[in-house]
C-alpha cells in the first residue's frame, strides 16, 4: 500500500506540474467568461495526504512513521471506535433508559458539546478497554508510604485497571454518579501521556457525532424490544463466532 501511494503521489505531482499552465488558462477563462469552473475532482486518501505532508526534520516523521499512522488510523476508525459507538448506545437503551429522554434531547441540539459530554460519560461507564496488561519498564513502588504499598520490579507482567481509576473517588466526587459535566483530564477512553491514542482528535469528533446520528431516529429502540436477547452480541472481531471482546452485531429499530 505504501509502495503503491508513493509512486501515485509521484506521478501525480508530475502531471499537476505538466498540467499546471492549461489549469491556470481555464481559471482565467472563467474569470472572463465569469462562468463556474465546477467542484475540482480528487482522488485524495489520508495515506497521500501524509505523504504529501512536508516536516522539519527535527519532527522525524518518516514513511515508517507514515504506514504506523496509517494503519494506526484504520484500526482507531473501525474496531475501536464501532466498539465504543455501540456501547454508548447499548448503554443508553439498555443499562440507563432513565436518560434516554436528555440524550434525545441534546442530540437534537445546534451546541454538540452538552450531547458529547453524556457520550464521554457513559464511556466512562463501558470503556472500550476496561484493563489492559502491560509490562513495568524500570523498578516502581506503587502507593508508596501506605500499608498497600507494593514493589513492581521491572519487567513484570502488571494489569491496569483503567475503568476502576475512572471511578476513584480522589479523582471523582460521586464516582457511581452519571455526571456529564466531569474534567475531561481524569478520563482514560484515549490513554495517557506516550500512550494517548494517536487518533484522539479524530475519534473525539467522530465518536459523538455517530451516537448522535442514531440518537435522532424517532422511536429508537434495542435488541432487548424486539426480540429475546439482550444487549450486544461479543465476538472476537473476525465473525467467527467465538466469545471476545468486540460487538458484532446489536440490533436496532425506530420509526
């Protein structure tokens, strides 16, 4: 794919240089003729775009570094964001239709920002990634100076329990609390410092806006209403049917 993308952006530059003087004597024509020159056609990817993108070198953003990103990118844009989109849902018809109505309502709003603070606190909830095994890079004490204090030595195999920290009350007042208006700083759904998920900024957006699209179907109903399973059916993401972590299917209905 890399391969493929450099040469096209290669080739591409080429014919945009050759090509440059004709573009510029239709602009003009336009402009004299004061006709409409029309939508321009691209076929632009998020690969050529980050080829195409120029870095200081002290950035160190290499094609390497573009093909990370890329694949980066597709996995954050699919498993991992239809994961987090079908549990908020699932959250909010299943587990909590006590607020169904304030989502409904804040969906329909002009302001996003109300409806993405209910999305990002039922994230809280049912994190994509409510543990995950690491590896201790150097030696750390853990709780230092308190009758829990433990010894992690390096290179041990630890389990983090990023939603238990997302309900600790030093960081939370009424962690058990549904609570849209919480600091977005103690939330783990994207990580934490070099581990933040480079897709943040993208999934930020993205993530809401789908809840929301649905969240506007009139009547919207889950799998629990019309038929006799409930909630989301979990795979291992290849549709194999095996038990895992991932929501393959959660049937929907609305007017």
């Amino acid at each position: 794919l890399m391969a493929r993308k450099v040469v096209t952006v290669i080739i591409g530059n080429i014919i945009r240089i050759i090509l440059a003087p004709l573009r510029l004597l239709a602009y003009l024509l336009c402009r004299l003729l004061r006709c409409n020159p029309g939508p321009r056609w691209s076929k632009d990817t998020m690969v050529k775009r980050m080829i195409r993108s120029k870095f200081a070198k002290e950035v160190d953003f290499s094609l390497v570094r573009v093909g990370v990103n890329a694949g980066g990118l597709l996995i954050g844009a699919i498993e991992t964001t239809s994961q987090a989109v079908a549990q908020v849902i699932e959250f909010f018809l299943l587990r909590r239709p006590d607020l169904l109505d304030e989502v409904k309502q804040k969906a329909a709003l002009p302001d996003p920002a109300p409806f993405d603070s209910m999305v990002w606190e039922a994230l809280r909830f049912v994190p994509i990634s409510p543990y995950m095994f690491r590896q201790a890079s150097t030696d750390c004490v853990i709780a230092k100076g308190t009758n829990r204090q433990t010894a992690i030595p390096a290179s041990t195999n630890v389990l983090l329990l990023s939603q238990s920290a997302m309900f600790d009350s030093y960081a939370y007042d009424k962690p058990e609390t549904f609570n849209p208006n919480r600091n977005w700083y103690h939330h783990f759904n994207f990580g934490f410092g070099s581990h933040e998920c480079l897709g943040k900024y993208v999934g930020m957006v993205m993530i809401p806006e789908m809840v929301r699209q649905v969240m506007l179907r009139k009547n919207i109903v889950g799998r629990e209403k019309i038929s006799r399973r409930n909630g989301a059916l979990y795979g291992d993401g290849l549709g194999a049917g095996a038990d895992g972590p991932f929501p393959e299917e959660y049937n929907l209905a609305w007017q």
